[in-house]
C-alpha cells in the first residue's frame, strides 16, 4: 500500500486515509458514514486482509471530528450574535483587575493557547492540504482537532445529555483536584467556580463559565465579594442564557462516543496498531480489559481465577490491607501521564498502560475506567457491551452512542451467553447462609429477609427437582423445563412480573456500602456490612436472568430453557467442610491426599436467541456489524432482531488468479477423504489426512496453516501420526507446532514466537507448520499475513455436539 495520505469527502465529512484506499474500503467508509448520519445500522462484510479495520476507524473518527467542529462553529456563531446585546463592561475595581488578569494570562499563555482561540483556527481554510512545515508549526491535524474536541466539551458541560463526571474512588473531592493541579502551577481559585484545565506543551489553560479570577500564587489576594456594582445582586447572567439555549438545543450539543468491540484482547491491540498510522491517533481513547491483562498488584495477580474477589476485598479493606495502586490512580487516569510516556500524542495498547502503571505504581485496571469518561473512542471485547453485569460494573452507558462490533461473526454466540447464566446448588446454599448470618445479625434486616427467601425457594425446588432427572448418557442426567414452565414455578414461589421490581430495589439496597442514620437530630453517613463478593455474583446473576424473563410482559419467556443437570466430581478432602476439627490430627499422613467422588447439581438459564440481549440496544445511535463472513445476511440480521438498513458485500482486494480455492475429496493415496465423525475415528483416515498435509508442506515453502474441528481430533491425529512416523517426517521438513488447548497465555506467545521465527530465520527447514484448532487461540486475532500463511489447510467443519443438551 501507498504511504502517501489521501483525502475522501463522503457524506460531507472529510475524511484522512493514510494511503490511497482500495475500493472496498471506500465501499465501506460510505456506508458507516451514511448509517452515522442517518442513525441507521450497518451490516457489513468485507474479506480478511481487506483493510476493513482502518476503513471504520478513519470514516468513524473523522465523522465524530466533524461534529465538535460544527459544535464549536456554532456555539462561536451564538456568542457573535450575542455580543450587541451584551451589557457594558463594569469599571468597578475588581473587575477592571480581572480584565488585566486575563489579558496577562492570554501574553503568558499565547502558544498553548493557540490552538483554542477559534479565530486562529478559523484562518485556515477548511480543506486546505497541510504542508510538512505548517504541521511542525501547528503540530497534527489530529491534534488540533483534539483541542478542538476538549474545548466544546468545555463549552457544554451544563448539557443536559453531558456524562456525569464522577470519580470511581472517592479519596479527592473536585475541589481538592483543582486545588492540587492549580497550585502546582501557580495558580489561585477565587471562587469555587467550575474551572477545567487541560496541559498542552507543559502549561496550564484555564477554561471557565465565569469570569473568574485567576492570579499569580500570592498571599495578597482580595477577600470578600465586590459591593461596588450590581454584578453580585443576583440579577440573570449571560450563564443562565447560555444554559436556557444548551438545553433547547441539547442534540446538537451531544457528541456520541464510539464503543469499539472486537472478539479478543488480541484483536484490540492490532485495532490500536492501525490506529497509530491515522492522523486521528491522537484522538482522547481507552482500552477496557479484565483484571487477567491490567492487575499490578503482586499478589493478586499472581492468583488464579478468584482475582476479581481478592481485588474487592482489598478495595474493602477487609483484612485490614488496601490497594496501594488503587490509590494511585490518579496518577495514570490524566491523560497527559499517558502523552508524555510516548513524549507525544499517539495511541496506545493495554501494555503501554499496564507498563506505566507499573512505574506509577498506579491500577491500569481502574485508570482505564476512568479514562473513558473523557474518551471519544472505547476499545473494549464486544461481550463487555453486550453482558448486561458487565455494562452496569463497568459503569458503560450506550443511549446515544455508536457501537462496532468487529469480527461479528460469532456475536450469536457471545450474545446468547451474556444473558444467559449458571449456578450450582452448593453456590446457592452459600448465599443463603450468608443472608441467614445478615438477618439473625439484625442487618438490613426488612431487605435481606426477601432475598432470603428467594435463596430458599430456588434451593428447595432444586432438591424436589432433583428426584425428577432423567439420565442421559454416563453419570449424566437432567431434567429440562421452557421458559413459560419456569415463570409458572417462580410463581409458585412468590416471584411474579408484579414482585420482581421490589427484588431489586432490595438487592440494591443491600449491596449499598453506606448507610444514612440520625445522631441527635442530625443525618450522618454510616458504613454497613455487605454480603461477600462471591454472594453478589450469585444475585446478580439470577436477578439478571429474572429481568430477561419478566421484561417486556414475558416476551422472551419462550426464548429460554431452564436446565438442572447432575453431574459426579471429585474434590480433595480437605475442600471439603470438616465439622470437626480434631479428625484433621487423627487422619494418618498418607490417606490426606484422598480424594472423594461429590454430586454436583447445577441449574442453568440458557438463552436460545441473540435477539434478547440485542434488545438492550434498542437506544444506541448505530450499530455497525463487520465480519469477512456474514452471509446469509437476511438470517443474520434476523437472528439478532435489529433491522439492519444498511448492508455491504465488498468484493476482495486480491484477485483471483493470486489465489486458489477448493475442496480435496480424495488423498494422495486414492483414499476418500470425508470428515465426518465415524470417519475420523478410523486409521484410514487418519493417515491418508497425515499423507496429504506431508505432501503440501513438501511442495509449498514458508508457513502453513492446518485447523481441525477440535482438540479431541487434534489428539488423535497426532497420537497417530507420532506412532506411525508421520509426524517426524513433518518435522524433517517443517517445524512442527500444535496449539496448545488451556495453558498460561505466556506459553502460548513464545509458540508464535518459534512459528514466526522458523519462517523468518530461514535453515535445514522451509518455514513451520502450525496445526490448530477452529474458534481457537490461533483462528481469529492474529495476524498471518504474507509468507506466514502461503497456505491454509481446513479438515473438516467444527459443528456442535450433537449429544450437547443446548443443541
């Protein structure tokens, strides 16, 4: 591709390609910005490799430009029609002291300034080409947009439709943050007035509503308000006229944010490498992760699955340690911490965060969090915006905003999982101790009592139930119920359309920390007990299945199955609950390590239709949905209930004679090759697959691509293939890797690693073979582009279990 930068003007935004764009992306780029405009959802499919990734990013951005600056232009146009009827300036002392202020404050401040005063950006002429020199003078497109951008948020913060700016962790007020920043730079507030600030080239610019009064760091500054004129009677400001038009005139003021999804964390850190060669990469971002990829903190970190409860009780305070990090996290979240780490503005990945957090000493995790207030774009897995628990913790508010959605392909899936849930019966009878210990404890005792009894309901069904279960195949067996049966049980049980509400305003009574008391007639906040973390996941999670089933009078009722399986484990002793303690020393030595073989039952919500989570997004601006494979677009969009208005089938960039695609029914040794489960189990087979991938690693060079349906065939072919010898022919020719299934995701990068170097480093053998598995670590999120991938070998398709009780 051209390095040169091309400009497109689609739907009358401009927008900045860093190369000449291939067809299908200009197919593209016409597509989001027209659904942008319209408020319409896209469906769109464009090939692998056909740079459909930098198509979204620059027509989403650039759109998203255009709007703060017809925002900026037409709250400057309103304050030129304003200005003849503005009232004469005031000579009393103080306010002719503050005019000189200011005019001292715009000498000092000039060059960083510059880039706010509309009347300097206004000399340039839309759509005029920069030159290298102007953009070493003015710094980046980009960038000044950005300035752009963060001034007409100054301009609207008393937007009705404006996020609420609140702090995750309440250890400053707004006050004591303006205080500190401003007296780092010799800077004194008056007033309590809402000033924002913002760095640029290492200074301070003030923004404020007010005329307010900001001098040199000195001990002698006026006290007291002026009493020389009619400024402080009260009268109507010009503020109170510019709320009245902010508030007619909210739309226009609101600028969407863009949520970015892709599948995998992987995904994410390509989407941010492409962004880095835009001329939007400056544009304010965040990157939501879990606490596997951003967690600092040396022990939790190095614990296994039950991080996200050590991270809360840490945040509690429980065992009388808090997070250290956590209290740094101020120190990551202002943006400029992250600018200068680069010593410019450009975009960055979790591990660029996680990095300077680490030398911070400040949580990636929370700063995240809190960079998404301020953020235009949010990269984030796409189940973080489809999960309804996972949107409410993350604090994600998507009314208004646009959402994409990469790599769309397997959204069915993820969007059936996000509202569907599983609880296992020792879980439930956790919870309800626990709520009994909250209500023999007098705490909360009108709010627990309910809970409760939804605790004991659900627990006592499941033990009726579990007489009822049919078996299914070898130690198996289950009993499966539709969702309207469900609703007649939890009827049954008090649990109604009607009772459900009062559920939950009591659930979220009882996960509120603080609580409002009266000390001799004056109300002061108290803190509370609250129920363990592993307890809350239990009720948020049933709550959340309720809400599915109850919503919309029912309607989705049929859409779920209700499933109570029993299954046998086997757990070691020592997990298990010893009453009492003196059979810890009587056991002998040797017999510690016995295991015992435990019933397990579970219940499952299981959600057949994508559509029910879909619904949540019924008040997002755009839905933009990408994938290389899409079709059948029709059942696609109807599967997930949104009525896709626009939709794209972009033709690939390479043409045909470069590629060749087609189906091998037979082997080198005249041997059918069919896929098919009983097919695969037989030796034939097998081998005849072996023959077939040993003859196209000798004839093709560099890397090559095997996927399988699953790890169980993947076994089997290699316990073969190893038996036979196959397998160190393979390697005579090729270096061998298989993809390992599970393991430390360390493990998996260093495989790459040896993939990626045996094609590079070229020896004895031509290039590598990396044998995967489909919807695997390997399938979707890496990149194998040119002599990493000369060829692409799939046996057979991955279909479900039959025998799976979902299916």
């Amino acid at each position: 591709m051209s390095s040169d930068v091309s400009e497109y003007t689609i739907g009358g935004v401009k927008i900045i390609f860093p190369c000449k764009a291939y067809p299908s992306q200009l197919a593209m780029m016409n597509a989001i910005v027209k659904g942008l405009n319209n408020r319409q959802h896209c469906l769109l499919e464009s090939p692998t490799g056909s740079g459909k990734s930098l198509a979204l990013l620059c027509s989403a951005l650039s759109w998203q430009q255009s709007l703060y600056e017809k925002s900026l232009l037409t709250s400057s146009c309103e304050k030129e029609d304003r200005k003849p009827e503005a009232s004469p300036p005031c000579r009393c002392t103080c306010h002719s002291q503050s005019e000189r202020d200011k005019a001292a404050t715009r000498v000092n401040h000039g060059a960083s300034c510059s880039f706010n005063n509309y009347e300097t950006e206004s000399s340039i002429k839309p759509g005029s080409p920069l030159t290298s020199t102007e953009c070493k003078e003015n710094e980046t497109l980009a960038s000044k947009l950005s300035a752009k951008k963060r001034l007409s948020q100054h301009d609207n913060e008393n937007d009705d439709f404006q996020v609420d700016r609140k702090r995750i962790r309440p250890l400053e007020t707004e006050q004591q943050v303006r205080k500190r920043h401003c007296l780092a730079k010799g800077v004194q507030l008056v007033d309590s007035l809402e000033v924002y600030h913002q760095r640029k080239n290492g200074e301070l610019i003030v923004h404020s509503e007010k005329n307010v009064k900001t001098t040199p760091f000195s001990p002698k500054t006026s006290s007291g308000p002026c009493t020389e004129c009619s400024c402080s009677s009260g009268r109507e400001t010009d503020k109170d006229t510019t709320n009245t038009k902010k508030k007619e005139n909210g739309d226009r003021a609101f600028i969407p944010k863009i949520f970015f999804g892709t599948r995998t964390h992987k995904q994410i850190s390509q989407i941010t490498r492409e962004l880095k060669r835009t001329a939007y990469s400056s544009v304010p971002m965040t990157i939501l992760s879990s606490r596997d990829y951003t967690c600092i903190h040396p022990v939790v970190s190095s614990s296994g699955s039950n991080r996200n409860e050590m991270c809360v009780e840490l945040l509690e305070a429980k065992h009388g340690k808090s997070c250290l990090y956590y209290h740094g996290v101020h120190k990551l979240s202002e943006h400029h911490a992250l600018q200068s780490a680069h010593r410019m503005y450009q975009a960055w990945d979790i591990e660029d965060l996680v990095s300077l957090g680490k030398k911070l000493r400040a949580c990636a995790y929370f700063a995240a969090r809190e960079l998404m207030v301020g953020a235009d774009i949010v990269f984030c897995p796409y189940n973080y915006l489809l999960d309804p628990q996972i949107r409410e913790s993350m604090e994600i508010n998507l009314k208004g905003q646009v959402v994409i959605l990469d790599e769309a392909h397997n959204i069915e899936d993820c969007a059936r999982e996000s509202v569907s849930y599983g609880v296992t019966e020792s879980q439930l009878k956790a919870a309800r101790e626990e709520l009994d210990f909250m209500v023999n404890n007098n705490i909360r005792q009108k709010d627990h009592k309910p809970l409760r009894a939804v605790c004991c309901s659900l627990t006592n069904w499941l033990r009726q139930s579990s007489s009822q279960l049919i078996e299914r195949g070898y130690e198996t067996s289950c009993k499966v119920w539709s969702g309207k049966e469900m609703l007649t049980i939890l009827h049954e049980m008090g649990i109604t359309g009607i009772t459900f509400p009062i559920l939950q305003k009591h659930l979220a009574t009882v996960l509120e920390k603080e609580e409002k008391i009266s000390v001799l007639g004056k109300e002061q906040l108290t803190e509370i007990p609250i129920v363990s973390p592993a307890t809350q996941i239990v009720l948020k999670g049933l709550f959340m299945v309720l809400l599915c089933l109850f919503k919309d009078n029912s309607r989705f009722a049929d859409d779920y199955r209700v499933a109570l399986q029993q299954t046998y484990t086997w757990i070691n002793e020592s997990q298990l609950d010893v009453s009492d303690t003196s059979a810890v020393f009587t056991r002998p030595k040797h017999k510690r390590s016995l295991r015992q073989k435990t019933v397990v039952h579970m219940l499952n919500f299981w959600c057949l239709n994508p559509a029910v989570a879909f619904s949540d997004l019924s008040d997002v601006r755009t839905i933009v949905l990408t994938s290389g494979t899409l079709s059948p677009m029709d059942s696609f969009s109807s599967e997930l209930g949104v009525k896709f208005s626009i939709q794209l089938e972009a033709n690939h960039v390479i043409r045909n004679s470069q590629v060749w695609v087609g189906t091998i029914g037979a082997g080198p040794n005249g041997r059918k090759l069919c896929a098919t489960f009983q097919h695969t189990e037989t030796f034939e087979f097998q081998d005849e697959v072996g023959a077939l991938l040993l003859s196209v690693c000798q004839r093709v060079s560099q890397g090559i691509l095997c996927f399988l349906p699953s790890y169980k065939l993947l076994d089997k072919l290699k316990d073969r293939w190893m038996h036979t010898g196959l397998w160190r022919n393979l390697e005579l020719v090729k270096t061998v890797i298989a993809e390992p299934q599970g393991g430390a995701k360390s493990d998996f990068d260093e495989l790459l690693k040896i993939y990626y170097d045996a094609i590079k480093c070229k020896g004895e053998k031509d290039g590598a073979l990396l044998i995967a598995v489909c919807r695997g670590k390997v399938s979707e999120g890496l990149d194998f582009c040119d002599e990493n991938a000369r060829a692409v070998i799939t046996i057979g398709i991955p279909f479900p279990n039959v025998k799976d009780l979902q299916v």
